[in-house]
C-alpha cells in the first residue's frame, strides 16, 4: 500500500519499486491526476509542492511507469466522475 507516497517520490525510487515486486502481485495506490489538481485548487505554490522531490513524478506519469513496468490497474475509482468513477 503506498497511498498518497508516489507523488513524493523521485522517479527512480518509483521505478525501483515497480520493479521489485518479488511475491506480491497487488499494489494498491493512488495517484492524482492533472484533472484533479486542478479541481482541488492544488498548484505549484502549494505546501504540497514544497516537500516533493526533485524529479517527482505527475500523476499521469506515475501510471505510465507503473504500466511499463508491467504493472496493470484491476479497478479504479475517480473522484471526479459523479457515481465515483468505478471502472476496471
């Protein structure tokens, strides 16, 4: 479970944990997309922006990694669909 951990992380640490993944075959995080910054108010001069890393990765970026890495979503839910978004 690395709920709101990616986004403040650099992309090589990422990286490194999408691709040790050993035993375990489900990875329940999530990620915040661009639409949803934006929806929330966050921007760069947000306390958020402060503690990120150098390099840190954006949400739709986040996914693309995790999906090269062979990682697949089995479920999603977006806040920003009126019935929640639940989809696979």
């Amino acid at each position: 479970i690395s709920e709101g951990l990616l986004m403040y992380l650099p992309e090589a640490v990422v990286a490194a944990l999408a691709g040790a993944t050993g035993e375990h075959w489900h990875w329940l995080t999530d990620i915040t997309s661009a639409a949803m910054a934006r929806a929330t108010g966050l921007s760069s001069s947000d306390p958020i922006e402060k503690v990120r890393s150098a390099g840190h990765l954006a949400g739709e970026r986040i996914l693309g990694l995790l999906r090269d890495r062979g990682w697949r979503v089995r479920q999603h839910r977006s806040f920003l669909a009126p019935d929640g978004g639940r989809g696979q």
